[in-house]
C-alpha cells in the first residue's frame, strides 16, 4: 500500500473517520442505556437509531459539498 504523507485528503479523511467513531460510540452508549431500562424494542430505541441516522446523514452531506 502506497501512503501519500501530506494529501490534502488526509486530514480529511482523518476528520472523518473520528466523527464515524464518535457516532459509533454515541449510538452504543445511547443503545446500552435504552436496553438498561427494559425496553429494547421500545419506542426509545426506534429514535435513538434515527438520530444516528440524521446525526450519519447530516456529517455525509458537509463532507460532500
């Protein structure tokens, strides 16, 4: 594998791939804490999953325009 130091993309990149495990690490925490109170099918998760959706969305539409 060829690395270019210094792309411009890098940094990007970079950005990009802590946002992705940011939201990775908010959507589980938000996950773990619904299925502590019982309700893992509840309405609760239903939202928590699409706010990471939107929260996913929202940060792909920046990165591209």
């Amino acid at each position: 594998m060829r690395r270019h130091s210094g792309h411009p993309d890098d940094a990007k990149i970079a950005a990009n791939l802590r946002r992705a495990i940011e939201l990775t690490e908010l959507g589980l925490a938000l996950r773990r804490s619904v299925i502590q109170q019982h309700e893992p099918q509840g309405d609760a998760m239903v939202q928590v999953m699409r706010e990471i959706r939107r929260a996913k969305e929202q940060a792909w539409q920046k990165n591209h325009s």
